[in-house]
C-alpha cells in the first residue's frame, strides 16, 4: 500500500505518516498539489493521496485528471468544520478524516483501498486445491488469469501469488480496468508523452511502467474496451508498450496476472473479448470456488473477521456461539467472503453478551438474519413477487421498470457500482451511462456508499 501526503496535515503531517507507515504503508510526502502531481506522473506510484483540507483540492483532482491520473483522495484537516469537509467531498475526496488522526480510522481508510493486510485463510479441501497450484506456478513468471464470483478473494489470491514469486521484492501494482472511464484507461496503463492530448504537459508513466520488474495485476478484464484489449496483446507478446502520443517502444519486466468474474469464454463467444488475449492471459486458471463451495472456510473466516473487528473496535474478543455458527453455515453467501466480513463486522458491534449469538448476525437494514431458507419458503416468496409484478408493473415502460431495477440494486449495494453491475448482468460502462442519464434528467442516483434515501 502506497500512501502520498500532500501538505503539512495541520502540523500532524509526523504521526499520521507514523500511524499509516505502522499499518504497512509505504509513504511518501509532498508539500504541494503540483509536486503530487509530478510525483505520481514521473511513475513512483501512489494507491492513496491524504491530502491537508487547505489545500485546494479541486486543483489537486482536476490536474491529475487534464493528464488522466486516478488516484483516490482522502482529504484531512484540523479542527474543520463540516462545511468544510462537506466541501471536501463535493470537490472529490473519498474521504475526510479529522486531526490528530485516529489510529484505526486510518486503518479503515487504508484497507478501503487495498487488500495488503487480508491474509489467505483456507480450511476447505475445495480452496486448498487452489492454493497447492498457486504455491505451484507462483515462482513462475507464467500469466495467471484468476476467476471467481465477486467477492471471492481475486485479489487477495494475487497478492498472495505475488508474495511467493521470484518477484515479490519488486512492485505490485493493481489496476481495476473497471472503475476507471474508458478515456482514461489508455493512459493510466501504457502513460503518455507531453502533447499527446490536451492537459498532457509532461511525459507521465503509466501502471506498466511502475510495475517494472514485479507484478501488474488487471483487475476485472472482462471490462476493458475491445481498442484497449489489441494493444494489451501486443505487450504482452513484445514484453514492451507503447505510451499514448510516443513514437518509441518502451520495454518492460513485468509478469500480469488478471481476474475476471465473468465467463471469458462466453464473452469470446460474444465477441466482446478478444480469444487471443484470453490465450495469452489464461496460461494458468485459478478458479475460486464461492463460499458456498467452501464451508470449512465460512468458520474460520468468520472468527478471524471477530477478532478483527472486535480489535479495530476496542471491543474484548468474543467467541462465536453454536447457534450462530449454524446461521453462519446455512447460509448461501452470494456476496462471499466481503459479505461475510461486513455481517461479522456488524455482528462484532450488535453482540450483547460474552460471545456472538445468532440476534447480532444481522442483515445490513438490522433485520434478522436468514440462513438457506426451505424450498417452499423460496417458492412461496416467488410466488408473492410474481403477483406483485404482475400488479404493479402493467401500464408502465421498459425503461420505467429498467430504472427502478437499478437504482433499487444500487441502494442495495449502498451506491457501489461495480457490484450493482454484476447483479444487473451489465457492464460498467453501461451502468454509469445508465446513470449519467438519469442524473442528467433530475433523478437521484445513489452515491458511492450511501442510498437514495441518504442522498436525499
């Protein structure tokens, strides 16, 4: 995890560098929005800017985006006012943390943006398999391509290949080809020369060339533009890139791995992913199996997220009763293991007594929670749904009932895009276009984290 301080935090700048450096940052330190800006163009990389909230960082956001920059900003001030860090967010920051900093709210910050600190927990035979090849091939510097539905550790299971690679000194930089727009990808990948575009004022170096030497994992594949997808091949073929606007190849020491939580062969069925990329990438296929597929895994991450959150949270450890081992194991988990850690999380902050008991496993709206129901519980609520439709769907438009589908989805996923998109079975550029739509015609759309009801 790579953390870059701008500005003097409010002369808070040597304990929260001390708190980040603490939780395994690597950090780095500027006094300036163009000193940032120089420092993640010239490629030394960052995952986090924590900026000072005197700063001006509409300036800091709208540089790095002329010259299609993304990097999540975090913003922190002392002694500000909400105006002020409402004003934070509105200008694009993620987040805003008061000073003197909190130890652990720092923390949280920290692992909202990477999964450094998530170590590869496997019980079931089901993932063992898995990880017996990875520990396999991971010395190698072969293509992995790892699968697997969302929320199932695609991303943990790379940085643990990485750790055990010849590389694993060197760079592991991540990108989520995903949650960056098409017009930016290009850039944030292969970099740009100086003119290549307008706000190019500088060479900036891009993900292939930060990772020079260790590990470029692209995260979420599938949704790379088809343009994008050509150019990938051939650097992954010549081992060189070319930046946008250069007229000379620049060689690379990398090894790629990628995930995808869509069927790739279907999508080269689809033509919307090119069959020779999927060859080069897929030398080597990890397939997580879901949580479901796994139940030795389900206790044993569920006491490991416990002692976690009971931690972050000052709270004495408290063991996970019978009954609520048995809600645990009944249930089919199609979040996986993220919903698993936000259900023990809660779990850590609803116990009353001396362990968790099945009242504190709980829905994210608080209701009770619900294991795998009976057959005719599903049939029945099928049945209600289907009446339910039937009566307040006639008389209305495609598009009517398409925008209730979505935002519905997105306030179910608490504005998250991306897992909004893998429930609806659409990509993410067709959901963010969705919603430029709806926002461009006065409807409120969720914001990341928050639901429409919050937004109001």
């Amino acid at each position: 995890m790579r953390v870059l301080i701008v500005g003097s935090l409010g002369g808070q700048l040597h304990t929260a560098t001390k708190i980040a450096i603490d939780r395994g940052a690597r950090v780095a330190q500027v006094d300036t929005f163009a000193q940032a800006t120089a420092h993640l163009r010239a490629g030394r990389g960052a995952d986090l800017l924590m900026v000072d909230a005197a700063l001006d960082i509409q300036a800091l956001i709208t540089a790095n985006e002329a010259e299609r920059i993304t990097v999540p900003v975090v913003a922190c001030g002392v002694n500000i006012k909400p105006e002020a860090a409402a004003a934070a967010i509105r200008a694009g920051a993620k987040e805003f943390i008061p000073l003197p900093p909190d130890a652990e709210l720092i923390a949280a910050v920290l692992e909202a943006v990477a999964d450094d600190e998530r170590p590869m927990i496997a019980r079931d035979p089901a993932m063992k398999q898995v990880i017996e090849l990875a520990d396999r091939i991971a010395a190698s510097d072969a293509s992995v391509l790892i699968t697997g539905e969302s929320g199932s550790g695609k991303e943990v299971m790379a940085r643990y290949v990485h750790s055990r690679s010849k590389r694993a000194s060197k760079p592991f930089v991540s990108v989520n080809c995903a949650a960056i727009p098409e017009n930016l990808l290009e850039s944030e990948l292969f970099g740009h020369e100086k003119g290549a575009f307008t706000g190019a004022v500088a060479r900036r170096v891009g993900k292939f060339e930060e990772a020079d030497g260790g590990t470029l994992l692209l995260d979420e594949i599938s949704e790379m533009d088809a343009r994008l997808q050509a150019k990938l091949l051939r650097a992954l073929q010549e081992r060189e890139i070319d930046r946008v606007g250069g007229s000379q190849p620049v060689k690379v020491n990398i090894r790629v791995l990628a995930t995808s939580n869509r069927d790739l062969n279907k999508a080269v069925a689809e033509g919307i992913f090119r069959e020779d990329l999927l060859f080069r990438l897929n030398v080597v296929n990890l397939a997580l199996p879901p949580l479901r597929e796994r139940p030795a895994d389900i206790l044993a991450m569920a006491e490991h997220f416990a002692k976690k959150y009971a931690t972050a949270n000052g709270i004495g450890d408290r063991p996970i009763s019978d009954a609520a081992r048995g809600a645990l194991t009944a249930r089919p988990w199609p979040g996986n293991v993220r919903e698993l850690e936000n259900t023990m999380h809660r779990a850590v902050l609803l116990a009353s007594g001396t362990e968790i008991g099945p009242e504190a496993i709980r829905m994210p709206d608080g209701s009770l929670f619900s294991g795998g129901p009976a057959a005719g519980s599903v049939a029945n609520r099928a049945a209600q749904a289907a009446d339910e439709a039937q009566r307040t769907m006639v008389g209305r438009t495609v598009a009517d009932v398409e925008q209730d589908l979505i935002l519905e989805t997105l306030d179910h996923c608490l504005g998250n895009r991306t897992h909004a998109a893998n429930i609806l079975g659409i990509s993410i550029r067709t959901l963010r276009n969705k919603l430029k739509l709806y926002t461009e015609q006065g409807i409120t759309v969720p914001a990341p984290g928050d639901t429409r009801a919050g937004a109001a």
